[in-house]
C-alpha cells in the first residue's frame, strides 16, 4: 500500500526517511506532507503515518482529528510520549494504530536531535526485521556505528573538510537519492536555529538552472556535497566543473543506501554543531521570540465541514461511506435527497424491526484484527452474554476454525452455549458452541478442492511469499511480510483462471484470502438460524460487506449492519457507526444500542441518530 508520512519541523525530516525507507524496502510509492497538506480523503488506499517526538502541538493534532474523521485504510502515529495529547487521541479511535516509543536519551533539546536520530533508527530496523532482514539491520548498524564516536577518523576528516565553508555566508548542499534526508534536516536546523542561509538540490536538479547562484553569488557562496558510494562518480563529475574558488567539502558516507541515509542524518547533526559554532551560535539554544511562540500555538485552519441542515454527524458519515461522495457534494449534485431517502428507510426498518437472532461476522467485528488470537473483550462478551440472557439466538460466521470455538467458550457462560450456532471456515461446517469435536481441521481437502491446494503450493512465487492453510471445504492463503494483499489476489487468481477451476468462491478477508466450493458460504449461518426461529427477522454484522469481502453474503439480508466496509446496495448493508471510528468499537455500539423485548431484542428509539 502506498503510504503518507505526515510531520512537522524535525518530524517531517522523520517523515521524509519513513517515506524513502517505505520505497526502498516495500518498492510502494511513499509521500511526505506536512499537517497543513491533510484536506481531502484520498480516493485510493493510503497508509498515513503521523509522526510527533512530543505529541503536543497543534499542527498534528489538528491533522490527527481531520484523519480520524476520514477514516483512511490505516492511520498510525508514532510517538515519543505515551502521556501526550497525540496519543490519547490515538486511544479515542481504537482502529488507529498507536506506537509508542520514548526517546532513550530522555527530553530532548530545540532541533530534537536525539528523538530524530532514535525515531529514524527504529523505523528503519523495524521495516528491516519485518520482512526477515536482521544481516541486513546489522550490516546497516556496522557501518554507521563509527559516525557516532567523535574520536572516529570520519569525523575528524568530515570537520577539517568543512571548516572552509563558514567563512561564507551562503551553503548549498548537494545531495544524491540516498542521502537526500541529510540534506533536508540541514536545511531545517539552519533555517530553524538561524546558523546560516542554505539551500538544498540533487545533483542533476542543481544542474537544471540552481547553479545559476554560483555564477552570480559565489563569492559568498560555498558546496557541501553529500553522496553515497554509488552516487560518487556522479557527484566527482559534477563537483568537477565548479568554479575552483568556491570551497567544497565532499562527505562520502556509507553504504548499503540505509546506512548512507542514516549517515547523512548523523552528518547533518554535526555540521550543525560545527557551524553553529564557527559562527558564534548555539543550534540548541536559539531563543524563541514572542512572534514565534504565537505562531507556534496559531491552529490549522479548520476542517471543510460538511453542512445540510437537518443531517447530524453520523448521518453524514453514512452517506459518504455508502456513496462515495461527501452529503454537501451530493446535495450541490440533486442526488442528496434520494440518499437521505435510502438512509432513513433503512434506519427505520432497523429502529422498527423486532430481532430474534443476530448473526456476527467475528475478526473484524467482535475481535480487533490486529489481535485476532486474543481474547474477546469484556466489554464485547458482556453485550453477547445479555442478549443471550435476553432468550436471542447468536449465530458465528468465521473463517477461522476451533480457535474461536475454545475462545466463545472461555468467554460465554456454558449454560448459554446451545443458543450459539458457529459456522466455521465461512461457513462450511455448523455446529453448536457446546460441540468439542467441531470443526473438522484435518489438513485434507475436499474433491472440489483438492486439485487447487496442489495448484496454489506449486505456484513458485506462492510457495515463497505466502503461508497456504489447507481444511476440508477451505484454502486460506495469508500473505508473508513484503507481498501485498493485491499481488496475493492476482497470483490467486492465475492459478485458478491458468487450469479453469470452477465452482469455487474467493473471498477476502481482513488478513487473508479464502478459497471455498460454491456451496460454501456464510449465508449459511442464516439457513441454520431459520430452522430454528423460523420467519423472524435476523440482525447480521460483519466488517467486510463489499465484494470481495468475505461478509458480502452475509450482509446482504435485510436488515445488516457494517462496522466498517459496505456494498453498494442503498437497501441494505450501512455503516452507521460514529464518525471516526470502525472495527470492534462499532460493533460495541450496535450491541448496546439493542434493548429486550415481546419476541426478542429491538434498538432503542433513539439509537444510531
């Protein structure tokens, strides 16, 4: 997926190493921008990261609340305070991944220096270690490790070859691809501490009209040029034709291109003390004047809203998640009022409807995806024990086997366990909660399926790059770190469209893709709840209800409730979640807003307003 890295001052030199690593490692498009650039939602998958050392000002907070509210793929902060603002709004909307991690050199100064160095370094490991790659890391920490010890003969030659450059008043940083991260915090801590006037530019864009500065400024003017060892002949050959009386300090820093980035960090922290002190200037302890301050604390302007009367904040929300549009376009359009149409007929055959079962998609929906082996929360298995207790039959429908078997019975009482129906492997097998011997998990195939699994492990890059789960009416295929879910679809598919399988269903799911015979489905859940209660109506949840996803069967009833991905259908399968929010703290919400009644459960009259 391709990603955005949002930050500011120090932080967007975070964001653009995130982002760089993001391309180097992933080969996925990543962007930078600063909380300023977050206005629209994008209309493609995008990962956004925040990044923050402190989590307190308000610039990226005013970015995380504008986020939050647009419900991207994924949202992740990063942050070096687990008591900052920042990060207690992460934990207002749970489906925001918030990773924590504290400067281990404690406070920091004015430029962050430290943190800067710690965030960049971490981020980098974890991207390495992630996809196998800990030679790698090790590799990449051997050769930056001499750069951090000020008696290395590196920094002794890095000091000297600088030395000549401060005389002057202006510095141009030449950089290459790997090493441009250096050069864009040099830019920010001189600007940022006032140590000098200095401008940045890749080797071949200085050539597109930059070093016309040089023909007119360069008496005052001297070059620091930054390159890794791939990068040297270009930078020898353009350093070459420089006017001979501008200085030029060369800095060759290490390879392999992670290390070269993190070197060019670790020189622009140098060069900044080196400078600083030629000049007479602490970069540490610039003084910040009274204008700065309050410009420091002036908010981001705010957020477009979306504004029709009589539309609260959640209506609006559905409407956009349903339509793709945000309620102020489809009303500029004339489409508003059929929307609001679908919407209020939908609601109110929800509000009028009298439930006699629930039938539940569970990771995703009950389980938090990202922690899918854990156990059901408290708050979750409470709301499902009271409808329980309220005489309502639970129906399951999971593509997963007896791991949620043993997890609802560690979580439900067993007197309650003959009113929950399990459909496992989508479907594929029904059984009570109470039946220990379900579900059948021997690795063997059915006939429909069999030809297939063989298929799928013989498909090299397959083989490699993903882990095949294989049970009697299910083929999961889960992809290893550094395959995207998009290739995992496609290879799926080429091997099921290249030897003409038919008569099987490929649904996805939030971790993984799932292969099953035609009959196989989790509308099957709904057959087994009717046996029992027969007409009555049947409430169903899930977090996949667009196709391809694996809830799409199970959310086309009537009355169907999305906590996070829907159809298209304006009948049925709505997200009527709080804006901001998805996942399990949706489904929290539904379960709450159900009341007992004559004949089952029914949501309260002024539920999901």
């Amino acid at each position: 997926m391709s990603l955005r890295a949002i930050g500011s001052g120090g932080s967007l030199t975070a964001a653009h190493a995130l982002a760089q690593l993001h391309q180097h490692v992933t080969r996925q498009v990543g962007v930078v921008a600063t909380p300023l650039d977050v206005t629209e939602p994008s209309a493609a998958p995008l990962s956004n990261w925040l990044l923050s050392a402190g989590g307190s000002n308000v610039d990226i907070l005013g970015a995380a609340r504008r986020l939050a509210r647009q419900e991207p793929r994924q949202l992740a902060i990063l942050c070096g305070r687990s008591d900052s603002p920042l990060a207690d709004l992460g934990r207002m909307h749970p489906f925001i991944d918030l990773l924590l991690y504290p400067p281990p050199a404690g406070k920091d100064g004015f430029l962050a220096t430290n943190s800067l160095l710690g965030f960049i370094s971490v981020v980098a490991r974890a991207y390495l270690l992630e996809l196998g790659r800990e030679e790698e890391w090790e590799f990449v920490r051997a050769s930056v490790a001499p750069l951090v010890n000020e008696e290395a003969a590196e920094i002794d030659a890095w000091s000297a070859s600088t030395e000549p450059l401060w005389p002057r008043g202006t510095t141009l940083v030449l950089h290459d691809a790997e090493s441009r991260v250096g050069a864009i915090d040099l830019e920010s801590k001189f600007t940022e501490a006032a140590v000098g006037n200095l401008q940045i530019a890749d080797y071949r864009n200085f050539a597109h009209g930059r070093h016309h500065w040089l023909a007119k400024r360069g008496d005052d003017s001297a070059v620091l040029a930054l390159f890794s060892p791939s990068g040297a002949a270009l930078a020898d050959r353009t350093l070459d034709l420089l006017p001979k009386d501008i200085p030029v300090a060369r800095l060759a820093l290490p390879e392999p291109p992670i290390a070269t980035m993190l070197g060019s960090l670790i020189a622009a922290l140098r060069i900044t003390g080196w400078a600083g002190r030629a000049r007479g200037i602490d970069p540490g302890r610039p003084g910040v004047p009274e204008f700065g301050r309050k410009l420091y604390h002036l908010p981001l302007p705010p957020a477009a809203q979306d504004p029709v009367a009589g539309l609260s904040a959640r209506h609006a929300a559905a409407i956009w998640r349903k339509a793709g549009v945000a309620a102020s376009g489809l009303d500029r359009s004339g489409d508003l009022l059929r929307w609001r149409g679908a919407l209020e007929n939908f609601r109110q055959r929800l509000l009028n409807g009298v439930f006699h079962a629930i039938a539940l998609d569970y990771d995703g929906t009950l389980v938090d995806t990202r922690h899918r082996f854990d156990a059901v929360t408290l708050e979750i298995s409470g709301q499902l024990r009271r409808l329980l207790e309220a005489g309502i039959i639970l129906a399951i429908a999971t593509g997963r086997g007896a791991s949620v078997r043993r997890d609802l019975q560690a979580a439900l009482p067993k007197a309650l366990w003959s009113s929950v129906i399990v459909g496992y492997y989508n479907g594929a097998e029904l059984a009570a909660l109470g039946e220990d011997n379900a579900p059948d998990g021997r690795e063997k195939t059915c006939a429909e399926l069999a030809a297939l699994a063989l298929a799928l492990r013989n498909q090299p890059e397959l083989a490699v790059a993903a882990v095949q789960s294989d049970r009697k009416y299910q083929i999961t295929l889960e992809a290893r770190p550094g395959l995207s879910e998009a290739r995992l679809w496609d290879l799926a598919h080429e091997v099921l469209l290249a030897q003409d399988f038919r008569d099987l269903i490929v649904t996805r799911s939030s971790h993984s893709i799932d292969i099953v015979p035609a009959q196989v489905s989790k509308a099957n859940v709904l057959a087994e709840i009717r046996k029992r209660i027969g007409a009555g109506a049947i409430l169903a949840m899930g977090d996949r209800g667009r196709w391809p996803g694996n809830d799409y069967a199970l959310l086309r009833e009537p009355f169907a409730l999305s906590v996070d991905e829907i159809s298209v259908d304006p009948e049925t399968c709505w997200n009527l979640g709080q804006p901001g929010q998805r996942g399990i703290q949706v489904a929290l919400e539904y379960l709450e807003a159900l009341q007992p009644c004559a004949g089952g459960v029914r949501f309260k009259p002024d539920a999901l307003s």
